[in-house]
C-alpha cells in the first residue's frame, strides 16, 4: 500500500499561473482533505470532501478549488496562483468524516509550492 | 487568541531526559483531543489520541485538563529518534468534524 501519494513534490510558479495538486490513496477511504502549513501556523484546512460526490470548504478556501475526481482521487486547483499561496500543501484520508467523532488522518508526503 | 496554542520552542534535552508540552485550547465544548509528529519537511502522522482518563503508550503519556483547557504530552527516556515537531490537534466542537492545529512544538533531542 502506498497510502496517500502527492504530485507534484515541488513546484514553482508564477503569479498569475494556474496549477492542479493531485492527491491519491489507496486505503479506500471515504474522507480526503486538503491543509496548507505555513511557518509558525498549524496546519490549516482548505477543503475536505466527506464522502464521494461531495465537497465543502474549510477555513480557508478562498483561492481554491477541489474535485472529488472518485474514491480515490482529490485533486486541488489554483486557478490564479499569488504569492500568498506559497506553502506546503498536504493531502489527507481518513476512514469516514463524522461531526461528533475523529477518524485518524493519514497524511501525503506534501507539495511544496512557491509562487513568484 | 489562537483556538489551539502551543509553545513552538525548540525544546533541547539530552537523551535519557523526561520532557513535557503542553498544549491550551481556546474552546472549552471541545471534547476529542490528539498529538500528532512531524518530522522535518514530513508529513504529519497520528502519535495518540487524549482520552479524559489519560493515556500512555509505552515512553509517551498524554493528558487532559478540562478545567484549566490544557492538554499534555509527557516524554520519558528520550531518545534521539523523538526529534521531531509535536502537533497538539483539537476536533472543532462546532460540530464540523474539522481537526483544528496547533503550531507544533518542536523537540530536539541531544546526544
């Protein structure tokens, strides 16, 4: 099992620039997330997708976009990229997506992006 | 005020040393409670949940105190291995199911 895999691991872009941020996991997890780390801020969610076929913002959504391709797959789109979306962007699964309950998250080794 | 905050440190202990974090969270309807690792440039990985009771797990203790909102992670027997970025991580009581972050603490363990 690969758990979750992230592509691109690096990439620069210029303002303006749009990009896709592909995510994948194999573990046939119901629930994916999308988190930006920032220096000196814990991780902060973008977007999650509960189950398949469906997508709602997280704290900090502006600038984004998400597709919940399948099961599997949930990509992240910045369609005009600024500089203030330099960071390291983190996929996550976990099992199933509860309001009262956690499931353990399980994270993608990170894209980290820099936008010029 | 951040909803979960946490000293970013660094932490320098010599291996054998016993150390401590703690970790204060803003709102008190919280009730899940977790420490997560993170290595350099890594991704985070679950290290264990808080329960209300306590909890350990081997050299690691977590705990929880309600009244004052904090929760801690004590370390016993440090081992270079532990170096790493511990995220104290709070589900969101508003009912979202979200996982909200700490900053992380980070710890490095000498020889």
């Amino acid at each position: 099992n690969a758990g979750v895999t992230q592509t691109p691991k690096f990439q620069v872009l210029k303002t303006g620039q749009s990009m896709t941020l592909q995510c994948a996991q194999d573990m046939n997890h119901n629930s994916m997330y999308w988190y930006r780390q920032d220096p000196g801020m814990g991780l902060r969610l973008i977007y999650y997708s509960a189950s398949e076929g469906t997508t709602d913002k997280g704290e900090v959504p502006n600038g984004y976009n998400v597709s919940r391709l399948n099961k599997r797959e949930f990509s992240l789109r910045l369609e005009s990229a600024a500089p203030s979306q330099t960071s390291v962007y983190f996929c996550a699964s976990s099992e199933a997506w509860d309001r009262t309950l956690t499931y353990e998250q399980y994270f993608g080794p990170g894209t980290r992006l820099t936008v010029t | 005020r951040k909803e979960v905050e946490q000293d970013p440190g660094p932490f320098n202990v010599p291996e054998g040393a016993t150390v401590a974090f703690n970790c204060t969270y803003s709102n008190s309807a919280s009730q899940s409670f977790f420490w997560y690792r993170q290595d350099c440039r890594k991704e985070p990985k679950l290290l264990m949940s808080v329960y209300s009771s306590g909890n350990e797990d081997g050299r690691f203790t977590a705990q929880l105190n309600r009244a004052s909102q904090y929760i801690s992670l004590l370390i016993r027997d440090s081992k270079l291995s532990d170096s790493a970025t511990y995220l104290c991580v709070v589900l969101d009581s508003g009912n979202t199911g979200k996982l909200i972050f700490g900053q992380g603490t980070t710890l490095q363990v000498k020889p």
